[in-house]
C-alpha cells in the first residue's frame, strides 16, 4: 500500500526533528521543507539531519531575498512593532514558510501538510491560517498537538531513545528560531519571571558592559520608505540588514525582554534580539517626521499597531492587511531621505536628517533674526482653537 505524503516545516532544531520519526511511526512518508532565512543549521547540515532522522526527501530554499523583500520591507514601511518590543521577525518568516508548504504539496501531490508549533504557541495559528487561506483543502498535521509529550525534557528522552540528531540538552532546552530579521528565544528559565536571562540565552548582541567605548556613526538613505544606501554605498536589502545586525550587535543595540500577550489566550516571557531591525526602524521614522504631516503621522502610528496586530496573529493574507499595505503604500512616495545615527552603549541616537520632501521650515521655527513667523495670527488661532473649551 503506497505510503500518504505529508511536507513537514523543519528546521532541524528539537521538534521538528521529532516531528519525522513521530509521523513515520504513523505511516506517512516524510518530506520535508526548509527556508533559509538566515537560520543557524547550514544547508548541508539540515540534509543530513533530515535524511539521518528519516524524512524521505528535503528541499531546502534560500528565501532570504524574498523574505526581505516581500515581507520584512512591507513591514518594515508600515512602523510595525508588537506591543512597543517585539520587531515580529519569526511572526514575519511563518506565512513565508506556510505558502511553500502549500506549493511543494501541489508539486508533489501531497494531501497533508505539517509543523512543529507549540500546542499553545503563536506559530501554529500562523502556519494553519495561511495553509487555510491558501489551500483550504489540506489537511493540517500539528503532532504537537496530538502527541503525549509535555515537555521539552520529554521530547529530549525521546530523542534519545530513538536515536534522533539533536543538539538541545537539559542545560539549555531553549526554542529558538533565528532568522535576518531577528532572533526570538523563549523557554526554559526564562519561564521564572524572577530571573535575569542568563547571558546564554542570548546569541547575537553584546551585553553593555562588552560594547566599545568609542561610538559608530551610521547613514542609512531611504528612497520612498526603502533603505538604499548605507553609509553613502547602495546595497542590496539583505546586506544592509546584515550589516547593521552586526555593528548594532557590537554596540549592545537590540535585546529585548518581553512579557507577550500571545494569540492564544496566555501571556508567556520571550526574549528578542534584532538590532538591524531597531536601527531601520529608528531611522525611516525620523525621516517620516520630516516629511509626514500630523494627521498622516497620527493615523499611521494607529494603522501601525493594528499592522502588527494582524502580522501576529497570522493574518498576513487577509483582507484588511492588504489594504493597510496600500495605504502605507501610498504614504511612503515622501519618505525618501538620509539620516545619520550614533550608535553607542545599548542607544541610537540620531545626529542630522535631510529629506527634499522635509516639511521642516527652518524660517518659521527659528527663534532668531531671521524668523518669519506671523505672531498676530497666534492669539487668533488659540481663540478659535479652544472656542469648544470655554465655560
């Protein structure tokens, strides 16, 4: 009797290794899938793994480009940023993620698709709404769910047990996914809110106390809302990203340490790291200041928050999130110009901003010789401003 098929997201990491003898034992045969979005595991090691833990076939892709451009840009325009901390750079990857899990099944005329979330995590809301969206006859496959693990220590055992590559321990049984856009970390001791995060648990940025003593100066131009140059130099949107990761990295730019409002009902501790993200998203907001209106900037700020909403709650396909594209869309054809940035001790600091957009208008702000404002228009403004205030 031929075997059912099932595309499995792997990643290599705990669960998803689990995941491949898991629905083996099931009797699916087992493709998996894997994205490069700037993860840990090379491209080699993630074959070897998979083929070594029983996955039948593996394609692995290099979506860095399309992740930057299709999804981190978009975001990136729209100011998004959950709950003030949270850059969304793993709630970013996973539509990515989910739409090749519904084009490799077309390719190899699978019936099921599959993932490794968390029974209580965000990601699993992610990935099946846009399995839905996309192709609402697949039928999902969350072993997560169904399985009788609960915990990460179980999962280990198991692994063990049945001979599974792994490189998680005990010592540090932490979830981590990583990609160019940010690094989340959850898990673990994190879970006891009374302690620090030990230093471990972060990969990327250096603690303050590490970071020179001399600062970095930066100039990012941006051209319609899009980052082109840096320092004076053009260069490819991922590049860019990387390039400031590491010298924000060097200079302790970055961490965060959140308690996340999750989809699912529950609040849970996550540490974040992104210090590319941090800086471009500084950066194309001082610009937006420049060029930007009140009311435009206002309600940007609203629809911004609602953006970021939907990116987490796995409604990257929806309706509402394409429309909020187009506005922003439409709002960045001002946003180009240039700002340069000190970066020193956990900060970032802005030093000059130029656009030729710039609604800044240094004759009337001056408090100089030079001004030109009109102050007979002052007391009859505030007249008129505050007729609605007056008792």
């Amino acid at each position: 009797m031929r075997k059912k098929k099932v595309i499995l997201a792997y990643s290599g990491g705990l669960d998803t290794s689990c995941c491949v003898q898991w629905l083996k034992d099931k009797g699916f045969e087992v493709i998996c899938f894997s994205a490069n979005l700037g993860s840990e595991f090379s491209p080699q090691d993630l074959k070897k793994r998979a083929l070594k833990t029983g996955a039948s076939k593996i394609y692995i892709k290099d979506l860095r480009k399309e992740f930057a451009q299709e999804y981190i840009l978009p975001c990136l325009k729209s100011g998004a940023v959950y709950q003030n901390k949270y850059v969304l750079s793993t709630a970013l990857g996973r539509p990515l993620i989910a739409k090749y899990l519904v084009d490799i099944a077309k390719k190899e005329n699978a019936s099921f698709v599959s993932h490794g979330c968390s029974a209580k995590g965000n990601d699993q809301v992610r990935i099946d709404l846009t399995v839905m969206m996309l192709a609402p006859r697949l039928k999902i496959i969350a072993p997560l769910r169904e399985w009788g693990f609960t915990s990460r220590q179980m999962e280990i055992e198991y692994a063990k047990k049945k001979k599974i590559p792994i490189k998680t321990t005990k010592e540090k049984p932490y979830s981590i996914d990583k990609n160019i856009w940010g690094i989340s970390v959850e898990a673990g001791v994190l879970e006891d809110l009374a302690k620090e995060p030990p230093e471990h648990t972060y990969i990327l940025v250096n603690r303050i106390e590490n970071t020179p003593d001399k600062p970095d100066y930066v100039e990012i131009e941006f051209a319609k809302g899009v980052p082109v140059k840096l320092n004076g130099r053009k260069m490819d949107f991922v590049l860019l990203i990387e390039r400031l990761n590491k010298i924000g990295a060097k200079h302790g730019i970055g961490r965060t340490d959140l308690i996340e409002n999750r989809t699912v009902g529950i609040k849970s501790r996550e540490i974040y790291e992104a210090p590319g993200a941090w800086i471009l998203h500084f950066a194309l907001q001082e610009i937006e200041n420049l060029v930007l209106d009140r009311e435009a900037l206002d309600f940007k700020r609203t629809a911004a928050e609602k953006y970021a909403n939907l990116v987490y709650q796995g409604l990257w396909f929806s309706a509402l999130k394409k429309g909020l594209d187009a506005f922003v869309w439409r709002l960045m054809d001002r946003v180009s110009g240039k700002v340069r940035l000190k970066l020193f001790k956990g900060n970032i600091s802005v030093v000059s901003r130029y656009s030729g957009n710039s609604l800044y208008k240094k004759s009337l702000a001056t408090y100089g010789e030079k001004d030109q404002f009109n102050r007979s228009w002052a007391e009859g403004f505030i007249n008129i401003w505050g007729m609605p205030y007056k008792r």
